[in-house]
C-alpha cells in the first residue's frame, strides 16, 4: 500500500512538470500592427495557441523555459483568413440588390460592392455603418480599365472615408488571389493601413470570429512575420518571414490561418 502511494504521487509530481514546464514562445523587439495600434519594439508571449502577454521589451522578463524568436526590423500583423466554404460564388453587383438585402431582408455581410451606378448620398454610407454591415467586395474579380471598377472603385473609396466596414478574405478555390485584391484596393485609392484593416479585423468580423483579426492577449496566436511595413506599402504584405498558425511556426510560407 505504501509503495503505491509512493508511484501515485511520484506519477503526480510527473504531470505536474510536464503541465508547468511546456514552453512558451516569445516575439521580441517585432513593431506589432494591427487595426488598433501600431507598437514598435514590442513583445508577444505566446502560450497554448494564443497570446498570453502583450509588453514592450524594454519591460520583458523573459518566462521560464520560453523560446524567443528575433523580431528586430520585422512586423507582426494577424494573419489572413479564408472566405466560408458556404459563401455564395456570384457577388451582389446591383445597388438596388444590395440595399434590398441590407435594409429589407437585414444582411449584415454584403458579398460584392455596387459597380453598377455610383452612390453620392451621404447618409447612404452612414446608413451601412449605423447597420454594422460589412462589405466584401472582391475588386480583383473586375478589370481595372473597366466601367464597372472605375464605379465600384468610387463607392469604395467613399465607404473607406466613411468608416463603413470594408474586409478582404481569401476565396477557397483560388486564396492567393487575396493579394491581387490588395493591389486592386490600393488602385481604387484605400490606404495601406485600411487595406490591413480589411485584411485582418473587418475579415475577422465577416466571418464573426473574434479570435482573429487583433494582436491582444487571449486572442489566437495566429500570426504573419514580415520582413517590411506593410502601413508604409500595401505591397509589403507579400513579404512574408514567416507564419505562425495557433501558436506554432509553420512549415510554409502561405498567410492563411483558418
């Protein structure tokens, strides 16, 4: 009896290292940007797929066994998200469409963007943005010498001014085309800090999932590494150092976290 309470307890205090001793990841000195701040010379501790702490690291103390990846002159920005299997294949491309959807049938995540006339109205854009609906408009789908960019391209650029929520999401059958509809938002004339926007915390919420999207402590550790600012160039997304998916480093290079 008294040798199997001796192999209970030795079993215990075995479990109990292995719980207390699994390691944590940590981003040092990275500029950490996503839609709420951009923190230069910022720490990330990452613990069991998300973030545990956020700090600077002029305050870090580094946790017990925590493996610390060199983030000087790198960027650290929410990774990218693919569109739901279950998304409809023909965007809504006709004002009248997209405002019966909204404002009769109460859409909230509008799949496509008015290239079919241009809105002037004002109060049409803040009507959106009082709804809290969110476009996704797929530009790249249009040809940039075309009327229909040139029109959709006006209402964009007037629902990013207006703060109407633009997201930008990768299509399942071709997700790399996610950085042609960054060229083709930089074209229309959004900002690269609203095409980040788009790319990390509007996307997370057309998909209503509020782990993704920001870089705050308990969120999903699912993040992109790059070797440039992408606030200073859009372009810079495609600068890729390297992927973390729910707190591990991934073998590849693809900015897709779901």
């Amino acid at each position: 009896m008294k040798c199997h309470c001796w192999v209970l307890l030795l079993t215990a205090a075995l479990l109990g290292c292995t719980r207390g001793g699994v390691s944590k990841e940590a981003i040092v000195d990275a500029t950490s940007i996503d839609a709420k701040a951009v923190v230069p010379h910022s720490v990330l501790v990452i613990h069991d797929g998300r973030i545990a702490e956020t700090s600077l690291k002029a305050s870090f103390v580094p946790p017990d066994r925590c493996k610390k990846t060199d983030g000087r002159n790198k960027f650290v920005v929410p990774g990218f998200l693919r569109e739901p299997a279950d998304w409809p294949e023909t965007p809504l491309t006709k004002l009248e469409d997209i405002e019966t959807r909204v404002n009769v049938e109460g859409m909230k995540v509008v799949f496509g963007i008015a290239e079919d006339q241009r809105v002037g109205e004002d109060r049409w854009f803040s009507l959106m943005r009082q709804k809290s609906v969110v476009f996704v408009p797929r530009m790249s789908r249009l040809q940039p010498a075309s009327e229909g960019f040139r029109i959709a391209s006006h209402n964009l650029l007037k629902m990013a001014q207006s703060d109407v929520a633009i997201a930008a999401l990768a299509p399942r059958g071709d997700p790399e085309s996610i950085f042609r509809e960054f060229e083709a938002m930089a074209k229309a004339g959004m900002t690269p800090a609203q095409i980040l926007n788009a790319a990390t915390l509007n996307a997370a919420l057309a998909v209503n999932d509020d782990d993704y999207g920001l870089i705050l402590s308990g969120k999903r550790a699912s993040l992109l590494l790059l070797n440039a600012d992408p606030i200073q160039d859009s372009a810079n997304l495609r600068k890729i150092d390297r992927v973390m998916v729910n707190g591990n480093w991934a073998t590849t290079l693809s900015p897709f976290v779901n």
